[in-house]
C-alpha cells in the first residue's frame, strides 16, 4: 500500500496535526477503535464540508429568489428530521 494513496477510492492523503478535546477524542477511539480515527474524522469533515457547500447555494438562492415560503421550510424540515 502506498503510504501518499488511500486504497479504498485512490484519493491522494496528507498527514496532519488536529487537536481535539480530550472527551470527545476518548469517545471516538471508543467508538472507531485505533485504526479508524483518520478514516472517521476524514468522512465527518468531508460530510461537514458538504452541508457548508449547501448552506453557501441556499444562501445565494435566497439571496437571488427571495426567503422560501414558511410551507417550504416545514416540509424539508419534516423531510429531513422527521417529525
């Protein structure tokens, strides 16, 4: 395996230095084990920066369209939440 390509999707990887809080470091080892905290810090930031992207376009639409109808923000809000 080639220490600079992640086998699984061949996406060029660096190395970093993060700093996290001791807490929620302890928890996610817990939950990811030793050798899964890049793989699950990687996907948490990649799916944080997706919701950044889709804020940045619903702000832009707003911005050209107007705020959406109250129905609108209801319905996706039971979409996605559920309730």
């Amino acid at each position: 395996m080639n220490r600079l390509t992640n086998t699984l999707d061949n996406v060029a990887t660096k190395k970093v230095s993060i700093t996290l809080d001791a807490d929620v470091l302890a928890e996610l080892r817990e939950r990811v084990g030793p050798r899964g905290l890049s793989a699950y810090i990687n996907e948490a930031v990649r799916r944080e920066l997706k919701l950044d992207r889709m804020d940045e376009f619903l702000e832009g639409a707003e911005e050209r369209a107007g705020p959406p109808p109250k129905e609108a923000l209801e319905e996706a809000h039971h979409l996605i939440w559920g309730d």
